[in-house]
C-alpha cells in the first residue's frame, strides 16, 4: 500500500509540472509515496485529510502580494491542513506561505541570494549545512509556534512547527528544475533573474553538483518523513 503527498504548484504550465518538482519526485515515490500535482491556480485543491505529506513548492511571486487571487485561498487551504495534522514541507515560496499559514510575515529580503551556500544548522539531523541552492527575494520571520532550526547572514533557512518543516534553500535542484524557472511559470514576471545575477555560473555549479544534490534533497526527504512521524509504506 502506497502512501499519498500532495504537491503543489504555483502557475505552472502543464509540461513543466513534474520537472519543478526536481528531485524531490523521486524522493517520495522511491519510498513508495504516489505524488499528485496540483496547481493553486487550477482551482479547489483536495482535502488536506486524504494524504500523509502536503509539499509546497516555489515561486516567482510573493507570499505577502494579497492581489494574487490564489493565495488567499492558499493560505486558508494550508491552515486547515495545519489544523488537522496533516505534515507540511514548505520550500522556498512554500516556506514563506507556510509561515504565514503559522502565524508568521513575510518581507523583501535586504540580500537576496541566488547559488549554492551553506547555513548554520542547529539540527544537522534534520538540515545539513549544505550546500543548499538559494534563489529567492523574500525573508520569514517565524512566529512563537515555530523553531529556527537553521539560519545564515541573510535570515532564517529553515524552521520546524510540529510536524512542519520550512527551507528557504532549494533542496529539489536540478538543470531541469532550473530551466523549469526560466520557462514553465506562467506568472508575467520570470523565476530567473537574468541580468542581475551570474546565471551562467549558477547553471555550471549545477550541472557540476547534481548527484550531491540529489543525495542531500533524498536526506532532507527521509528525515523530515522520520521528524513527522510519517509511516514509510513498504515498496512492492
């Protein structure tokens, strides 16, 4: 018997649905989780009750932007989800939102950051120190109910709540996940920031550093399953 996640997207193009997702797809299903895709913008999302995982990933937009027609309901979707227990892995944007969904507020960030780096952890048997692919413009700031669980010169990079885990970093990266920014959002404004930022080298240290990658984001997987309390189904 399969487990179920939920993961879910934000205004993504149909094609570019499981190349966002990177290497947490295989994560999950290699642990015998069956992983259903849904977009925030499609419409009414599944009852939060009818799954072990809900993952939340990234996006070029912001979780404080109240004129996305989405996320209000988004927020409301998590909080009922927190409400009844159902574990929530948040990334990225996925974070920030899940903060808001704990109490929490999300602000521009005073350094943004873009490329691979290292964060102070506290609870390495949860988050590692990294490497970790950092791409993003906004900062959480956690509320009572959470813990800051790792951090760096730029702000929080993960929290627990629970059986909640939020990460700033991109645990998921690969070069599709990469090319999935450029050209599956369906959101006017790009995830990649060209012009501003080395993306050559970003794209290079990538490629250079997918199998490493890969293993940390399987790690991050397993244990957050492990800190959640969330039965592994046996495979087969």
């Amino acid at each position: 018997m399969s487990g179920r996640v939920l993961a879910l997207v934000h205004g993504v193009r149909p094609e570019w649905r499981e190349a966002v997702l990177g290497t947490l797809l295989p994560a999950f299903r290699n642990r015998a989780f069956s992983v259903e895709i849904r977009d925030v913008e499609d419409g009414p999302l599944p009852d939060p009750a009818g799954f072990d995982v809900v993952c939340v990933t990234g996006s070029p937009d912001s979780a404080y932007d109240e004129s996305l027609p989405w996320l209000r309901p988004e927020l409301t979707y998590l909080e009922d989800a927190i409400a009844r227990g159902v574990p929530i892995l948040g990334v990225c944007f996925g974070s920030q939102i899940l903060a808001r969904a704990l109490g929490g507020s999300v602000a521009p960030s005073a350094r943004p950051e873009h490329g691979f780096t290292t964060v102070d952890t506290t609870r390495p048997d949860l988050v590692e120190a990294g490497p970790w692919m950092e791409y993003h413009h906004d900062t959480v700031s956690v509320s009572g109910v959470a813990e800051v669980v790792a951090r760096n010169d730029a702000g929080v990079q993960a929290y627990v709540s629970g059986p909640h885990l939020g990460v700033q970093f991109h645990p998921e990266i690969t070069p599709d996940v990469f090319r999935a920014w450029r050209e599956g959002f369906t959101s006017p404004r790009s995830g990649i920031d060209d012009g501003k930022v080395d993306t050559k080298g970003i794209v290079a240290d990538i490629e250079n550093s997918s199998a490493d990658a890969e293993a940390r984001c399987d790690r991050l997987v397993e244990r957050f399953l492990a800190h959640a309390g969330v039965r592994v189904p046996a495979a087969g």
